[in-house]
C-alpha cells in the first residue's frame, strides 16, 4: 500500500508540472503575409499592418526633378518639372490595380504586396508648362510605396514632336503624404 501511495504522489507531481507548463508570452507584430511589414516571426497581430494597396490610395504631393527636354524649334529647353502638378491623387480598382491622376490623365499602374509599383507604356497629353503646347506623350517606369506617407517614382516621359523627333525626359519623382 505504500507504493501506491509513492507512485500515487510521484504521478500526482508529474501531472501538475505537465499542466502548469508556462505559456510564452506572445510576439505581437503584423500577421498578415499580404502586408508591407509582415513579421513570420509574429504570434498575435497587433494591427500594425500596412497593405500597400490600400496605402498607395489618396492625394499624394510630389516632388519632380526631371531632366528637361532640349526642343530646338522653339529656342529654349523646357521643364516637364513645371509641367507635372504638385499634388497627385491614387485610386485603386480592386486586386493590385491603381490609377494615377496626372494632369487630367489618368495612368494605370499595378502595385504589389512590398509596395513595387509598375507603369506599363501608355500615352497622355501634357501642356508643356502652360505654354499651350499639348504633346502626345508615353510614360512608363516604376516606383516604390516606402511607407504611410513616403515613396518615390521614377518615369520616363517620351514625347513625338512633330519635326523634331522623339524627346525623353527621365523624373526621379518624391511622394510624400
């Protein structure tokens, strides 16, 4: 009967250092693997997630520094800097897709998950800085969304002057919200 007792305490001790197991303290961070910050390390979502979809979204201010466009006929060199608006707005069209509002033109993009943004090839109108001089143009480039309130753009305008030629203009374009 004395065993019993012993091998009764001895598995009455086990039991309690099985159950009393410590439970680890969570790592909070974003657990959603679409978001900009994902951490695969997090064990609670702490509502820090930033998708960049829904980030890219809104009136962004930019600031351009684009090389300017050397055209003869006219005389003179001119500044797509003062050709781009101050301020751009981004909309989004649901998956990946997003529209940016560059002077009264709209472009599509496509953005990722890590905040990649992509502008095929496409063509829009620009008043070459108020000049009334309305070009055909073809923008395409990339940029990143870095955060809330921050990326960059980089873009090649191409533009087909009628006597001239082709002219490009490459824009290292700041974001800031």
């Amino acid at each position: 009967m004395k065993n019993f007792y012993s091998i009764t305490i001895i598995f009455f001790i086990i039991l309690t250092f099985i159950s009393c197991k410590k439970e680890e303290d969570p790592i909070l961070g974003c657990t959603d693997s679409n978001a900009m910050n994902y951490n695969s390390d997090a064990t609670s979502n702490d509502g820090s997630c930033l998708i960049a979809y829904d980030i890219a979204q809104g009136l962004w201010n930019i600031n351009p520094n684009c090389d300017d466009l050397n055209i003869p006929v006219l005389g003179d060199m001119i500044s797509l800097n003062d050709a781009l608006p101050e301020s751009i707005e981004v909309d989004g069209s649901g998956g990946n897709i997003i529209f940016i509002e560059i002077s009264e033109n709209q472009v599509e993009g496509t953005i990722d998950n890590d905040g990649n943004v992509i502008v095929s090839s496409q063509d829009l109108q620009l008043d070459m800085g108020g000049m009334g001089l309305d070009f055909p143009v073809s923008v395409s480039g990339s940029g990143l969304i870095i955060d809330a309130n921050s990326g960059t753009m980089n873009l090649t305008f191409s533009f087909d002057i009628p006597l001239i030629g082709t002219q490009s203009s490459s824009c290292e374009i700041i974001l800031e919200k």
